[in-house]
C-alpha cells in the first residue's frame, strides 16, 4: 500500500466512502422500516463506527488494533455523532429539509471533521507502529 500522504488520503477517502454507504443504508433501511430519524441515525452511526474503526485502523493508519485507540476514536465518534445529530435536526426541523438529504448534507462536513480527528489525535506516528507485516 502507498505509504506517502497522498496514498493515505485516498484510502481514507474509499474507507470514507465505504463507511458512509454503510451508515447512509442502515440509515435509510430503519426509516424504511417506520424507525424515527434520531433512532434510524443513532443505529445506522453505531455499525458505521465499528466498521470505521477497524478499518482506519487496519488500512488507512496502519495501526494495531488497541483500547486506547478504540476508546479514543470511539469518543471522538460520539463527539461529532452530537454534531452530526444536531446538524440533522437543524436540517429537518429548522430549514424542512428531507431526513435523507439533511443526512448527505451533514456527512460531507463529518468526514472531514473525523479526518482530522483520526490523523492528528487517535492515529499519529509512525504509519507503521504497532502493525504486524
């Protein structure tokens, strides 16, 4: 895998990507099935966030899997899940967006923000520390 920033920025963008069609379908899916948006939102974000984590972990930073991490990317998530939540009810409540919309809207701001938060908090250093090749 590249190892230059670059390479590191596309494969947060695929994670990214692949994290957001998994929290956007759980999402869509529950409202489907009658769920409330806040509901739909919180479950859709939890499985999201599982995926996200070992995937970031594994792929993007290359890091090894551990507690610390995962208690701090964890408590990041549920940081700008309240952002993310707040922005959602902004968007339906206040502006009369459509839930799914309101939902792409706010994710775009999101993934930047947990970008940020992954590489310059919960996974600094060395791409390779902690990694078994």
């Amino acid at each position: 895998m590249n190892k230059t920033p670059v390479g590191e920025g596309i494969r947060y963008l695929i994670i990214g990507f692949a994290t957001t069609v998994i929290n956007i379908s759980f999402y869509k899916a529950l409202l489907i099935m009658g769920s409330a948006y806040g509901i739909a939102t919180t479950v859709a974000f939890v499985v999201a966030v599982l995926f996200a984590y070992w995937a970031n972990a594994r792929y993007v930073f290359r890091k090894a899997l551990s507690n610390v991490a995962l208690v701090k990317f964890f408590g990041a998530r549920i940081g700008t899940f309240f952002l993310e939540t707040a922005g959602l009810v902004f968007c339906v409540e206040m502006l009369t967006m459509d839930a799914f919309y309101a939902k792409l809207a706010v994710n775009v701001v999101i993934i930047i923000l947990n970008y940020l938060i992954s590489k310059f908090w919960i996974f600094k250093g060395d791409v390779n520390e902690g990694m078994d090749h």
